[in-house]
C-alpha cells in the first residue's frame, strides 16, 4: 500500500488481457482508480467482474494511459490514446519495441513527449483476463524505452507504475531492448519449439526413454503460436542474426554427421566440429547470470531421493524445515517410469554437509552432486 | 539387500570412471564381490580407495565383466574380456549400441553368446571415479540391448545387476535404441550447445534479461565436450536424419524472417511458418511422458511467492509439510535482479484450493497458474 502514493490516477488500461487485467488488479489494489477498455466486451467485462477496474466511458481523464492490446493494433491505440488524452503519459507493453515510438511519431505528426514504450517481462503459459493476477508483476524486470523526445516526466510515471505492482524498472534503448530479447527471448523460443515438433512422429517407445534434459529444452515449447508468431515477426530483424548464425552453425555440425556416417568418427575434422560445438556451449552458457541478475554462484547441490508415496515430498520439506538451513534453489526430477524422484538442493558450499547429515540422520538417501 | 543374491559374482568392472565406479560401490554395498581394471593407475585406486573394489589381478574369475571404458575403445575391451573369461557373461555401458555386437563377433570369430550390450541411462554434469555414487543409477532406465546370439542367460545376467542397482531394465533392439537416445537426448544436447554458444558474444545487458526459459533451453550446454563429442561421432547416423530435419525447419524460418524484416509481417506465408512452428512445437511437446512413463498427467500449480530471506524457502516447506498435502512436483524460479523467487507446487487439481487456503492463511502470496 505505500507504493499507491507514487503512482498517478486515474489510470486506463486499453486493453484487458492477461497484462492489461493484471496491471488493474493490481493498482485497483493499491487504490489507485483504474478504467478499462477492450473491444470485447466480453474480455471487458471479464476484467471489470475481476476487480481489474471499470469500464471507461468517454468523461474518463486518466493521467496514465497503458496500451496493453496485441501486438499488431499497438500503434493505432497508442495514437488514438494520445489523441484522446493529451495531457495524459501514454506507456505501452508490447513485447517489441523497435520502430513503435517512430510509427506513433509520423501518425501524431509531432515530437510525443509523453509517450514512452516499455516491456513487463511477465507472461504466463495461459492467456487472456481469466489467467489474470495482481502479482504477475513481482519480482519481474520492466524494461522502459524513452524515445529521443519522452519526458523525464513521462519516463518517471511508467517506472512509478512498475515500482508499484512490484517489478524492476530498467531503462534500455529499444534497439538494444529488442535486440537483447531477440536472443534471451526469441531464439529460445524457436530452438524449443523446432526441436519439439522433431518428437511428434517418435514412437511411443522412443519417447519414454526421455530425461530431464529434453524436458529441459522444450518446456517452453507449450506456449501459444497466436501469441508468438507476432512476436517473431515484428522483431523478425532482431532475431533474424542470430538464427542465421544457429543455422551457419548447424549446417556444420549436419555436414560433420554425414561425414561420420560415410566415413567413420577419424574423418578428418568431424571430432573438431562436435568438439567445438560442445564447447561453446558452455561457454555461452557459463554467461547467464545467476540469481539476482549477478555472475552465476556455486552452490552445492545436495540429490535427496524421494520415493514417490503421498506425504514423502511433504515429509521431506518439513524435515528440511526443521534443519534451519537456507536453501537457495531446488529442483526436481522424476525418472520415465520411476517410482522414485530426486529432489536437488542448492545450498551454500558450508551447508551442504550438516545438511547431509542432518537428513541422512531421518533416514533420507542423499548425495552431493 | 535383499537383491544382492540375484547378481551373480564376482563381478569385474573394467573401467573406473564415474560409471564403472559407482556399479562397483553399489554391488559392494550389496555384499557383492567386485575386481577392478582400469589403464589409469590413479583412477583404479581412486576407485579402489572410494571403496568400490579391488585391483583385479589375472587370477580374478568373474561371473560378469561389465565394460565401462570410454566409448571410442568399448570393442577392444569386451573382445579382451570375452578372450580373458570365457565362461563370464560380458555387458558394456556405453551410450550407443549400434555395431557394437557386429564388431565384437567380428573379432572373436564367433556367435557370441555371452555378450549383450546395454545403457544404464544415468550419468551427471562431472565425471571421473571421484564423481561416483552408489546410488545413481536409482529409478533410472537400464536399456538392455541381446543380439541374435545373446544368450538368455546372458539378459537375465545383465537384468539382474540393473535390478540390483535401483535401475529398470528395459529391453530394446541396438538400432531402435540407437535412434530413440539420438532423438531425445544426442539431438537436444546438440540444440542447447547451439543455442548456448550464440550467448557469447552477447553483452552483459542483453543477458541480464535472461529469464528461465532461457535458462532451460541451455541447462544441459553445460556438458563436457570430451564425453559428447564422441557420442555424437559414433551415433552420427541415427543423429543425422533429425538434424537434417531441424535444418530444413530452420532455414524456412530463417527465410520467412528474412521476409518479413525486409516486407514486414504482412508479406504472404510469413505468418504460417511461425505461427505453424510454433504450434509443430506445441504438439511435439504434448507427446513428452509425465511421471511414471505415462502420458502426461494435469496437475494444478499453485505459484509462491518467496522473499529471499535466509529461511523463507525452509520456513515454506516446513508450513507446507504441515498441510499434509502431497507435493507431486516443484520448481523454483528466481527473476533477474530480484530479491524474490516463485515456486511452483503442482498438486492434484483437487488440492490446490486447500493448499492455497493453507498458506495464504499463514501468510504466503499464492497464485494459481
């Protein structure tokens, strides 16, 4: 509640799915007077049944406007936002910023001073404002975009808005916004979804022999096209770079595979291709940064097995409970037909061993990784 | 214990690294008497040291040879035991069966009747006998691959050290093996290794971005070159067709980014390649089995919010083993740069609601997802 004084009401959220009904949630609780609009009135009043906010009639001055609709309308709302609102900040949430701020200046024929972009790197599997929460926000990133002519007073409501509901203000250049998500966001996105699709015509039998690591990789492949296939496109000169680097780089490894399949694994050249792709790898991926958006830590991971019968996992966080040491992070795991999971703990480097110990003593079967 | 009688010994396990130490340390525990070979002096003592056997000299008389070498010199190893120990049953371990069995008859000159390869589907991010444990192979899938001549007894040999160990045999001819690893695990392995490696020259504020499904696609890049560059060599022909197959995914999706950076998103078929990409994804990823090897089950999550305070996770588990409620799954998220995680307990859809209730009123932000 001590946030709602930083953010400037009434607020309207044009819009109302998951992001846009999120956003009223959340203001709504803080107190902060929220209109909603959607061309659904359907979606509308989902939104409004909720608690995200009322419906908006002509006589609603906001002092924010968040322009929340798909992707592809985000330029005529913004516009008509500005037109309608003049005196009012004019944010929008699309998950591409690119030439968004360009497009909004030719069709308002100005320099918009109090527009900004920006990016709530929030999302859901599920869509829509039944999917809708008032702390989608927390914890998340808010990327803010100024243009070359955003007001410090405009770029100071959005990120007044994102402090509020609970997310990270950061401001970025949207070249650089779309460019990093391109290749944190986008390409993933692609990689697990392409490499899904490879899994649809595996037999059955195949397919139970997968691990965590396939799961690991295409997780996110159970997102939803309507809501991706927008995104590839419009950032498609973003993301194009660097998927054609994956396919230069796969083509390699393809012509090193066929090579081994004729000649044998002591062709000249095959081991240095898979060798090398390996490799960097994990050079790459020793660059995302841990917890806290810092270098990645080393915590020691302590593997407890967990037979799978009701109450173990429960038995097993209650014990853990009782030890009073700090877990960092944890995971589990459960074998393709295993009666029996793994549980990994992420403990600091002096923790692991009492802990151990400490669950070794209740009769846990535990290792450290 | 009570399976230690099913393993016939003494067992000789040639090889000492992190496999062939830890079937040692896990017979050992079962009273089984195990000899040890391997060409690295330090690594047989190591192993030795650890407690999983004993140096085995040439009067050492095993009922099973198990070959747990690098894979680039399993034939010449199990040609050897076969020649040393005529009347023993001789399995390897090694990732990919392919022409394993072919090669060996080969060089024996013979019907080989006491051979059978097999792939105990185990393994960890370190290896080498120091990285051993007697309990990985616990609930993992021990895939049991006879040729025409393997002989039964042979099978039920091999079956019986994976029952011993904790593992589940499961029999499957080498080629369907071969392609069914090839496709959920060598292909997956060579995409996050891909993916990963386009990260390194990414600046620092584009990865600060990263959020976990990024940090998924490219878990498993983290692997050692040494072990997956010669998996990838000797299974290049099963691994083949599914990379040529992603290839040509690819590049229609290189193209159509191509397209639309330079037509934009309105240019003909651009949208179907993503939109039908995606959703290719969507029902390849559908088909992963759940827990048990079964299709995948709906459980409901309930998200947690958690401070990250020292204690909180274990204040939470402890408050969540109190509710009694089983736990079927979890997993932990922690935002860039925020002082705040999630955890996602999924539960049988029935016990959502109470468990919401639960924590809520011991004061947890909860969300459903």
């Amino acid at each position: 509640m001590a946030k709602s004084a930083d953010v400037r009401g009434p607020v309207l959220v044009v819009g109302t799915g998951l992001l846009g009904a999120s956003i009223g949630l959340a203001l709504r609780e803080l107190g902060v007077e929220v209109g909603l609009q959607d061309i659904s009135p359907a979606a509308l009043h989902l939104a409004r049944d909720l608690g995200a906010g009322t419906p908006a009639g002509p006589d609603f001055h906001p002092a924010l406007v968040v322009v929340a609709t798909p992707p592809d309308v985000i330029v005529p709302a913004v516009v008509a936002a500005l037109r309608d609102h003049p005196d009012a900040v004019v944010t929008d949430v699309a998950s591409v910023k690119g030439s968004l701020a360009g497009r909004v200046g030719e069709q308002v024929g100005a320099a918009v001073a109090q527009y900004v972009g920006s990016h709530p790197m929030a999302g859901r599997e599920r869509s829509g404002p039944a999917a809708a929460d008032s702390d989608l926000f927390q914890g998340r990133t808010w990327v803010i975009c100024p243009h070359e002519t955003s007001s410090d007073a405009a770029v100071g409501a959005v990120r007044a808005l994102a402090i509020a509901v609970g997310a990270l203000p950061r401001v970025m250049e949207a070249a650089e916004h779309d460019a990093a998500v391109a290749a944190v966001s986008h390409l993933p996105q692609l990689v697990a979804s392409l490499t899904a699709a490879r899994l649809r015509e595996l037999p059955a039998e195949a397919l139970a022999l997968a691990g965590q690591g396939l799961r690991d990789v295409t997780r996110i492949a159970a997102s939803d096209p309507m809501m991706w296939s927008p995104i590839l496109a419009v950032n498609s000169a973003a993301v194009l770079p660097h998927a054609e680097a994956l396919l230069a780089s796969l083509s390699d490894v393809v012509n090193a595979l066929r090579t081994a399949a004729a000649e044998g694994m002591g062709a000249p050249g095959v081991m240095r291709v898979f060798a090398g792709a390996i490799e960097e790898g994990r050079q790459g991926a020793a660059r995302i940064p841990g917890k806290h958006g810092g270098a990645a830590r080393r915590y020691a991971e302590v593997m407890v097995f967990v037979p799978d019968k009701p109450g173990e996992l429960g038995r097993l966080f209650a014990e853990i409970g009782q030890a009073g040491i700090n877990i960092e992070d944890l995971r589990m795991e459960h074998a393709a037909g295993a009666k029996l999971g793994v549980a990994t703990l992420s403990v600091l480097p002096a923790r692991a061993a009492p802990l151990m110990e400490h669950l070794e003593e209740l009769g846990w079967r535990v290792m450290v990784s």
